[in-house]
C-alpha cells in the first residue's frame, strides 16, 4: 500500500552515489565521442594529394632517391638532376641540375 508517509523517506546512499556515477560516465562518454570526431575532422582536413601510383620520369631517367613536401613531390635521378612534381596535377614544376664536385 501506498502511504503519504513512504514518499518522504531519504534516499539511500548506495542510490545517490549510484545516480551520481551514472551522470559521470554520461559526461565522460560524450566528452570522449565529441573528442573522437573533432580528431577525425582535424585529420581529414589536414589530408594531403595522394601521391600517383606510377611517376613517369622524362628522358629515361631513372630515379635514385624521392623526398615530398605538403603540395609536391621530388625525384633525383642517375644523370644528377632533381625533378620537382606538383602533387596534385603530376605536372613537371621545376628541374634541377646537380653540378658535379671538383
């Protein structure tokens, strides 16, 4: 039976701190996923070109060492030239001879 006097009895302490760890996990949970996604977006939106499967190089040459910045890409070849690509087209941007030492 329902009394008016069972509805003014304190609350238990196992209930109290059980409600107070629940609000807790809530909070930490979303904090977590909002975390999660502001760590997808900041990767995505720093995402570079990606680079081409094949680099075609002119002439024959052929490649000794390859280096990549944020928009471009590099490739020293046999006869010491460095030949800087754009990242995004594949386009030829600048050569560069390499003079020989003495």
């Amino acid at each position: 039976m329902d009394t008016p006097e069972s509805e003014n009895l304190p609350e238990p302490p196992n209930l109290r701190f059980l409600r107070v760890l629940v609000t807790v996990l809530t909070a930490v949970m979303i904090a977590g996923i909002v975390m999660i996604l502001g760590l997808i977006w900041h990767r995505y939106n720093n995402a570079r070109a990606p680079l081409p499967e094949v680099i075609t190089l002119p002439g024959g040459a052929i490649a000794t060492a390859y280096t990549q910045g944020p928009d471009w890409y590099a490739v020293v070849t046999d006869g010491n030239q460095i030949l800087i690509f754009d990242r995004g087209t594949g386009d030829l941007r600048q050569t560069i001879l390499i003079a020989p030492a003495k």
